[in-house]
C-alpha cells in the first residue's frame, strides 16, 4: 500500500495589534512553500512574554485578521487560543490544533526576534519534539552564512548536537524531519509600533482597516 505524506500545516501566531500588510504578505509566501497544505492564523489573547496593555480587543484582533485574510485561500483563522484562559501558549495551541488534525505535522513560523526568545518559551524542548521551527528573516535583511550558526545558537540546551543540516537553510532530527528551517522571505518592511506611533493606518488592508477604524472611534476617550 502506497503510505501518504502527512499534509503540512503551518501555525502563524501573534498578536496582530493590528494585522498589517506585512503579515498578510508573509502567509501568502508561507502558503508557498513547497509542501505547505495550509496555513493556521491563530491571534493570541495574551502573549506571555509580553504586556497586554496596549493590546486592541482580542475579538477584534481576530475579526481583523480575518478580514485580512479572506483572500488568502490556503489561509484559515482560527480562535483557539482566544478560546482558552490567557496567557497564550503555544505548546497548548500544537495540541489543541493536533486534536483538530490528528493527520497532519506542524510548523511554527516566527521572525528572528521571536526565536531568540524562543529558548523562554514554555516547554520548548517538549514544542520541538511535536513541531518544527520556519525561521523568517527580519525584513530587508538577507540571509548571510552565519544565519545557521546563529540559529542553532538559539535553540534550547543539547538540540543543535541532535540535528544534521539536510540542504541550505534546513536541519533534520534522525528521524529525517524538518526541525528547523530559515526561510528568508522578500516582505514589506512594516510593524504595528510603526503604525500606532504614526497613525498609519494605510498599512492595515482594507476591510481589516475598516475594523480598527470603527473601533478607535467608538473607544471612550
């Protein structure tokens, strides 16, 4: 009998205070890539390593993205961690999405900011044994040599000794899957404190804009 890979999904989270046009360009690119069935959108109710008192609605956030996203065939939104009692950790996100899809592998896409925090993560360790990692460059920067050395740098104690280095940019457990990938993507260079500090609300895409827009002017002042 003929055995079928399991469809790959990959988990883009975040806080999307507010979904911009920089996100929306990075799941379409992630919905590319070679062997990708899907793309999860999952916005976070609270990011456990950060503060949420900036932090629009949490339905709001996931109405925008949402609307950002419709477009995007091979992108699904979804609300489990709003769903669940705040901070928002990953490693309960892989298993509750495991439980949704029992057939299917995951991958955590994440910047470079992010997975040099990753080693802070909960159970980090234990999220590497279920899900691989797509490492995404900072935007206008290219990926130079050292970019694998400095990635496996950032992984928890003990990993980088356990994975051999496949093809450029990919690293693999011994079992042959993909742990760790660096994916340097050609993205707008956006980010959501530039657009609350600017008001710049041209980098939010229409209909999410609409969202944020209707909000800010019903929030009491």
């Amino acid at each position: 009998m003929q055995r079928h890979p399991a469809p790959r999904f990959v988990i883009l989270g975040g806080s999307f205070n507010p979904v911009h046009l920089g996100h929306v360009a990075l799941a379409r690119a992630l919905g590319g890539l070679p062997g990708v069935a899907q793309v999860l959108a999952i916005p976070a109710a609270q990011n456990p390593l950060k503060g949420d008192a900036e932090l629009l609605p949490a339905r709001t956030r996931w109405e925008m993205v949402r609307a950002a996203f419709a477009d995007l065939p091979r992108v699904a939104v979804l609300d489990v961690e709003l769903r669940r009692t705040p901070p928002s950790y990953t490693m309960d996100t892989v298993f509750d999405l495991r439980s949704l899809y029992p057939k299917a592998e995951f991958d955590i896409a994440l910047g470079w900011d992010a997975f040099r925090e990753f080693a802070r993560w909960r159970a980090p360790e234990r999220l590497l044994e279920v899900a691989g990692l797509i490492v995404v460059p900072r935007a206008g920067r290219a990926e130079r040599a050292d970019d694998g050395a400095a990635a496996l740098q950032c992984l928890p104690p003990g990993w980088a000794e356990r994975l051999t280095q496949s093809a450029p940019g990919e690293w693999r457990d011994e079992s042959g899957r993909l742990v760790l990938q660096l994916v340097p993507l050609q993205l707008p260079d956006v980010s959501a404190t530039r657009i609350w500090a600017e008001s710049r609300w041209d980098l939010v895409p229409e209909p999410a804009r609409a969202l944020l827009l209707q909000h800010l002017s019903e929030r009491p002042r």
